[in-house]
C-alpha cells in the first residue's frame, strides 16, 4: 500500500521542517503550494493551487494530511483576512481530508488556543480546533507550541524580541507554565511527523512536553495526558 502524506503550509517554519522529514517517512508526498516549490525531490510532487478552491480537492483515502497554515494579522492585513488563512484554509483542507476516509490530521495551533478566549488570535485557533475534533477522521493531532525557534524566509522583528526574551526566561517557566516555552519549530515538525505515523485512534492534544518527548521517540499518543 502506497503510503502518501499531504502537507499544506510547505513554506512556513514548521511546514519546512515537515517537509524534510515526511519525504524520508513516506512513499508520497503532496505539498500544496501557492507559488513554486524550491525543494525538488523524486517522491515530491508539488501542486500548485489556489487555496480558496481548497474544498474542491481530491484526497484519497488512508491519507496523512498535515495543515502548517498561519499567518500573523500584520501579514495578513486585517482580522477577516488572518481568518481566511488560519481558519477557513485549514478547515476546508479538513474536510475534503475527512470526507475520503480513515485520514489522519495533523495540526500546528498555538498554546492558550480557545474558542472562548478574548484574543482573537486564540479565539480563531480555539474554534478551528473545535471544528476539526468535529470531523470524523481516524486520528486528530493537534500541536500547540508558544512562540517557535528558527530562520523564516521573511523578517519579524517583534518574534525576534520574543524569542530571545522567551530563552533567556524559558528556565523559569516551570510546572504549568512549561507550556509556555520558546520551541525549535523543527521539534514540532518531528513531533508532527512521529505521531502521524502512530497506530492510534482519536484526538489528542500536544504542549510542549508532549512536543519535545514524541519528538524525541519517547513518547506515545496514547499515554498523552492532555486531550482537551
């Protein structure tokens, strides 16, 4: 049985590293792009699309789809269009995922998502994660990593002051606050990748503990404590 992951988000920080990793745990990869792919690979294929025709792609079935879509609002321009690419992309990419059939889905969210929160951000992640544990797929993994280590193709300045104000605090961010640490992107894309590939079903919910030990093969999705 041909073994097929489909990626959307290539091009981001987390999409990148998932990338790399899928293409040595797969037999196919299918990464869904808006603009050419720099990587080449023999068991790449590049699809170039228009993400607002994302509800009218095939998936088949048995496939691993892994969402890394996101963008900031400063990026995006205003709230509705952040929505449209962190809320109503990923959700279409979900369901085509959901209706082919004993898929998997693999979703980078952020810590603190909620569709109760105040922040709109949050508010936004809280709701797409709501929507997708909604849909009937042999496995849900959701990834909440707080700001995210790495070199992105584009400069933002703000993320920048996060980061190295998020390292030099991350020690004493301890008990329930560890959630709340700085996170080398590629960590999360191993994380990704790793439970994709696990013989469990339903929905599971990963912070950075969780992150960093499946990560590292240390850990199971199905001894994870936090499923909400």
């Amino acid at each position: 049985m041909v073994r097929q992951a489909i990626l959307a988000g290539a091009t981001g920080l987390v999409g990148r590293e998932c990338l790399r990793l899928a293409l040595d745990r797969y037999d196919s990869v299918v990464a869904l792009v808006r603009r050419p792919l720099k990587t080449k690979h023999p068991r790449l294929v590049a699809r170039e699309i228009d993400f607002d025709r994302l509800n009218t792609i095939e998936i088949p079935q048995g496939a691993h789809v892994y969402c890394a879509l996101g963008t900031t609002i400063k990026k995006a321009g205003s709230e509705t269009a952040f929505r449209r690419v962190d809320f109503e992309y990923p959700k279409m990419l979900a369901e085509r995922a959901a209706a082919a059939g004993d898929a998997r889905f693999m979703l980078v969210s952020s810590v603190g998502a909620s569709s109760q929160s105040k922040n709109f951000y949050l508010r936004v992640k809280g709701e797409l994660e709501d929507s997708v544990r909604a849909m009937t797929f042999e496995a849900v993994h959701i990834f909440r990593p707080s700001i995210l280590i790495g070199e992105r193709e584009e400069r933002r300045t703000a993320e920048r002051i996060g980061i190295v104000f998020a390292r030099g605090v991350g020690f004493l961010l301890g008990g329930p606050l560890r959630k709340y640490r700085a996170i080398p992107a590629a960590k999360v894309a191993a994380a990704m990748v790793a439970a994709g590939n696990l013989d469990v079903r339903g929905s599971f919910v990963y912070h950075y503990d969780e992150i960093v030990n499946l990560a590292s093969g240390g850990a199971t999705a199905a001894n994870q404590r936090s499923r909400k």
